[in-house]
C-alpha cells in the first residue's frame, strides 16, 4: 500500500499528489512513468513521474479528472493509500549533449514538460519553455516553468493569459528569427504535437515527442500502446510503454495516433458518468 502523503488542487479538474515510494523515488527520471491501482477492484492506470523528492521518498504525479479512475483517486485524500503504485517505467528523456532547448508544454502536458525542463536547466542548459492553455482558468505550474526558463512564454487560446494562440506561433517566430535549438521537446494532446513538428520541419530542428496511448500492463505484452513510425521509408511498430514514452516526432503517425486514441472514448465518458454518480450518491 501506497500512501498519498500531500494533495492540491491546480485547477478545476487537475489533481496533483506527493506519493510514500521510496523505491520508486529512488530510481524515477524525467520522462518516465508510473501505473497505479486506487483499489484492489481498480483498472491499471499510467501516470508520468512528475518530480521525485528522494530524500522523503516521494514520488509526485499529477492527473487531469477525465475517467472513471481519476474520478475515483480525485476523492482520495492525504493519509489515504493506493493498492498498488509501480514503476519507474519507459525511458527517460535523453538530455546528455544537448545546450540550448525548447520545451512545449500544451494543457495537462505540462505536467510532463515540467520536469523535462527542470532537468535540462539542472545540467547547464539553455531553456525556452512555451506553454498552452485553453484559457487562464487551466494555467497550471507557471511559477515552476518560469523557475527553470531562461525565456518563458505563456499562450491561451483565448487570449484570457498570456499571448493570444496556440504554442506554434512563437516557435515559428523564432525559428524564422534564426535562433537555433538543439532539440525541440513537445508534450501535450496529439493534435498540439503534431502541429509542433510540421513547425519545425522547414527548420530541420530535432523534435522529440511524448507519445501517451492507450496502456494496460506497461511492459510490452499487451501491445495497446502500439504506435506506428515511418522510419527510412518502412513503417514499423513500436511499444511507448517499453520504446518509449519519447520518439522523433518526424516519425510518428499522428493521424493513426489520434484514431486509436478515440477509441474508448464513449466507454470512458460512461464510466466516468457512473463514477460520479456514485460520490453523489455517497
């Protein structure tokens, strides 16, 4: 058992924990993941590694309420345990080499680009962060980004934060400007990264993407989070759960990608709909 040491609220619907895993804590890295299990009853659910205290053994996620599950660990509170908590799984995002980077963070994404960010400015690196939401009433971790920036630059939709936009427009400013980038890292839905590597592309600027499909055991039996890339003109299949979770993003197929991931959405919309009816009635 797993117990949920802190628990805050980021915004309306994002819930952030501090979980007791010293074992986790001790080997996690940016861009690895966990899978958890609320109950003993409860679907195996992914979740990235959103920072480690080690030295409490405290392995930190944080989680956007849109299922049955989250819906469920949104109501678990400090003291309360997890039936099962494990990991760290995939691999982590490779930082070594690299001096002057792009962090793209879209939504609850941000999530993941957080500590993404935070390890590339611990070794020295130049970091740009831009991050997107659709209006200010999302914004989440702006203080956190803007304390591993060298630039940082916030964008909504609607123009209600920040710069008016999605997350492309100031990437391609400054791609057209000259400035040149190591690495271009996105995370966020699909559509945001996809969109970010045919920004990139004309540029010819590396661009790794984080790739969060649908995941059941996170060792590579299943085979749910299949994900097709074109490489050197033959399409091949990888695992994000054992690949992954990060790919040349100039390899992806997105348009597979986002088809696969609307698969369960009505299944997912339902079971949410149970869930909290459920609380209501409790």
């Amino acid at each position: 058992m797993y117990k949920i040491v802190t628990k805050k609220f980021l915004n309306s619907t994002v819930v952030q924990m501090e979980i007791e895993a010293p074992l986790v804590a001790k080997k996690a890295k940016p861009g690895q993941f966990i899978i958890l299990r609320v109950d003993e009853r409860g679907e195996r659910i992914p979740l990235t590694v959103a920072g480690v205290n080690e030295k409490e053994g405290l392995v930190k996620i944080i989680f956007q309420v849109v299922g049955a599950t989250t819906e469920v660990l949104k109501h678990k509170n400090e003291g309360d345990f997890l039936q099962d908590f494990v990991g760290p799984l995939g691999v982590a995002t490779h930082t070594e080499g690299k001096k002057k980077v792009c962090v793209i963070g879209g939504g609850v994404g941000c999530a993941i680009a957080m500590p993404v960010a935070e390890e590339f400015h611990k070794i020295g690196a130049e970091v740009t962060s831009i991050i997107g939401f659709r209006n200010k009433d999302l914004v989440i971790l702006e203080d956190e980004f803007k304390g591993f920036s060298d630039e940082f630059i916030m964008m909504t939709d609607d123009g209600s934060y920040g710069r008016e936009g999605n997350v492309t427009i100031p990437l391609k400013e400054m791609l057209e400007k000259g400035v040149k980038f190591d690495e271009i890292i996105a995370i966020g839905p699909l559509i945001m990264m996809k969109f970010v590597v045919l920004t990139a592309k004309p540029f010819n600027v590396p661009v790794t993407v984080s790739m969060n499909p649908i995941m059941i055991d996170g060792t590579g039996m299943c085979g749910c989070c299949r994900l097709t890339l074109n490489r050197n003109g033959e399409r091949i299949t990888k695992f994000a759960c054992v690949d992954g979770p990060d790919f040349n993003g100039y390899e992806v197929d997105f348009d597979e990608a986002m088809s696969r991931g609307r698969s369960y959405i009505e299944f997912e919309r339902h079971a949410h709909e149970e869930a909290c009816n459920l609380f209501k009635k409790a």
